[in-house]
C-alpha cells in the first residue's frame, strides 16, 4: 500500500523524488533512507504513535537529516476519511448514518498505550461531528475486543471502520472472521489505508 501512494505522489510532484520503504519485506526502509537525498522527510503510514513507530525510529537512529512526520492515523483529517467511507457504506445498504453505530476497529496492544490512543481521539472526533447515531471503539489485540463489541451491539446497524494500513491478516482476516460471526448486521469499509484521500494527509505530514 506504501508503493501505491508512493507511485501516486510521485506522479504529482516533479523534481521531489518519493520512495517506499518496509520495516518487514523488502524494499527494506533503511535502504531506501540511506539512498533518498536529505535532508529527508519520513512520514509514517501507520496508524498509532505506537511500538512499530518505536521499531521504525530505531531503524533509522543511524541516518543523519532524517526527520519524522507524525503518523497518518492521528491526523485530525482521517476522521473526514472515515466518516465519508461509514456513510457511503451505510447508504450503499439503504441505511440513516443518523440511526447507524460507527465502530472504529484499532489494533490494540498491552505493549504501547498509543494505539489505543489513537483509535480513542478519532472515535471522539466522530463524535463531534454528529453524523452517527453513536461512536464505539473495538480493538483486536486489548478489550474491547471486537468480538465481544459485536455481540454488545447485536441489535444493529453497525458500520465498522478498519484503523488499519492495507487487506492484511488484521485488516482483512480478523475483522472479517469477527463480522462474520457477529449476530447483529454489521457492514465493514475495509482499511482506510488503501484510500486515495489518504494521501493528502501524507502531502500535508509531508509539508509538500
């Protein structure tokens, strides 16, 4: 998902070059770092100020005019992100966004405190708005687990929105699994990871 933004801003900016870099997989994200010219702006595709933005910082601790951008998932704008893609996936079942639960699914972990973080300040962004007839939070990995979210709002509808980078083992597969074996109605808008409109956020991270 990285390689896809990166091929879309490089189409847009002439003379800036952008690059995608993996802390698992390759191209490996010190590769990149160390072969970009600096000073260079690294702006996270992940969801949380969490462990794995930790790992990222670590692994790039050597390099010098290397400077961080803050996380796509704690922009305020990816708030605009996921309530334009709950309401288009409400409307495209016939269902008010006004009478509809949104339901935020995070990754969660007892190791960083930060994911939950973030998936808490954009559920209360989304709050704010009004848009939706409440806002829950689920996690996969710390309670509120999904599952049991799910069964809690058994009584529908629920939009749930994934706070993940791309269709991954969570993205796809866990979230999945649970709103497959949810006894209410349950609609999934995928990651928001993968949408276009994410990339704005990454030229503003970026400054460009």
């Amino acid at each position: 998902m990285a390689a896809e933004h990166a091929r879309a801003l490089t189409a847009e900016f002439s003379g800036i070059p952008v690059e995608a870099g993996c802390l698992r997989g390759e191209p490996a994200v010190e590769r990149v770092a160390a072969g970009l010219p600096k000073p260079l702006v690294v702006v996270p595709l992940l969801m949380a100020e969490g462990y794995i933005l930790d790992l990222m910082r670590q692994r790039l601790a050597g390099l010098e005019g290397v400077l961080f951008g803050r996380p796509v998932g704690v922009h305020p704008r990816l708030a605009v992100v996921a309530a334009a893609a709950a309401e288009a996936s409400a409307g495209a079942r016939g269902w008010d966004p006004r009478a509809t639960t949104l339901l935020p699914i995070g990754h969660g972990t007892a190791r960083h405190a930060g994911s939950a973080r973030a998936a808490e300040a954009l559920a209360a962004r989304l709050e704010a708005t009004g848009r939706f007839a409440r806002i829950e939070t689920a996690f996969l990995e710390q309670p509120p687990f999904l599952a049991e979210r799910l069964r809690a709002l058994a009584a529908g509808p629920v939009v749930a929105v994934g706070l993940f980078v791309d269709a991954g083992p969570h993205g796809r597969d866990d979230v999945e699994a649970a709103i497959a074996a949810a006894p209410g109605p349950v609609a999934y808008t995928g990651p928001l990871g993968g949408s276009p409109a994410i990339r704005s956020i990454l030229r503003e991270l970026a400054r460009l």
